[in-house]
C-alpha cells in the first residue's frame, strides 16, 4: 500500500536550517507530483510547496519563497524541503502528501 514517511523534523533556533525527508512506496514516485503542508497549532493546514513529478516545475507559498526550497530524488523515492532563515511562525508538524495520501507528519518547532 501507499506509505510516506516524514523525518528530519526538530527544534532548530530562528535563523537556522532543517531538512525534512519523505520517503515514499507502494507508488510509481516519479509519476507523482508531490507536496509539503503543515499545520501550526489552531490553525488550518496549508500548502508549503509543491513539486512536479521530474522536478522541473516547483511552487511554493509566499511565506516560505526565498527561505525554503523543495526538491526530490526519484532514484530514492524520496521528496525533500530544505528549510533556511526560519523563525517561530515555521513551527508546525509538516506534512508530506502524495497520490492522494499523507504522511503521519514531522513535528518542527523553531524557538530559542
């Protein structure tokens, strides 16, 4: 069956970096556009950024543009978001999303 499996998630200090993994199966992952969302407490989830299924076409919401970047390996089957500059409004548990499936999520918290 589908699975995505999120990791990298963290505490990280404003201004600093993480890096989040999705590893996906039991779907052909290169014919898949795939998403981060995340889901800060009390609010509702958003889109983080998208990528296209060769990675040759990538969207990202306002908030993030300049400071995260989303990229994937499909010999690994595997969606990354690089995450720079980031500050307490990034914390959320981040989703990974795919074939119409989530992850079960990776908790980010940025605070000193």
């Amino acid at each position: 069956q589908v699975q995505l499996v999120e990791s990298g998630g963290g505490l990280v200090q404003p201004g600093g970096s993480l890096r989040l993994s999705c590893a996906a199966s039991g779907f052909t992952f290169n014919n898949y556009f795939m998403s981060w969302y995340r889901q800060a407490p009390g609010k509702e989830r958003e889109l983080v950024a998208g990528i296209s299924s060769l990675g040759g076409v990538t969207n990202y919401a306002d908030s993030v543009k300049g400071r995260f970047a989303i990229s994937r390996d499909n010999a690994k089957n595997t969606v990354y978001l690089q995450m720079h500059k980031m500050t307490p409004e990034d914390t959320a548990v981040y989703y990974c999303f795919g074939h119409g499936s989530w992850g079960q999520g990776t908790q980010v918290t940025v605070s000193s």
